[in-house]
C-alpha cells in the first residue's frame, strides 16, 4: 500500500498537479471555486463511484500513478 502523505506534501503535490494541467491561473481559479461554493461530499461520492463495488475502487486507487 501507499505510503501516507503529510499534508504539506499533499498540497505541494496537488497544487504541482493543478499547475501541470491548468496553468497557474487556473489553478488558482479552480481552487478560488472550490473555496467559495458548498460542496456536498456524500452527492459527489455518490455520482463518482455510482456502480462501483469497493474492489473496484481500491483497485483504481491502487493503480494510481504518482508524479
């Protein structure tokens, strides 16, 4: 399994994501969005992994590649 990543490491990787794929104004823009709108998890949960059974998603998460 993975190995936990700090916080500080998780936002870096993030952000270095973010930045790769939308640009650095983007990003920002993306994550100003996020910050001001109300986000319901479980709706999000659900629409995401809808028909999913958990070995799918473990399976998905594990084959994850990281930069």
């Amino acid at each position: 399994m993975a190995e936990a990543l700090t916080d500080d490491l998780l936002r870096a990787r993030g952000m270095g994501i973010l930045e790769a794929n939308l640009g650095p104004v983007e990003a920002l823009r993306f994550l100003a969005l996020l910050s001001h709108e109300p986000f319901d998890y479980q709706s999000w949960r659900d629409k995401h992994f809808q028909g999913m059974s958990l070995e799918e998603i473990l399976g998905r998460a594990a084959n994850t590649t990281r930069p």
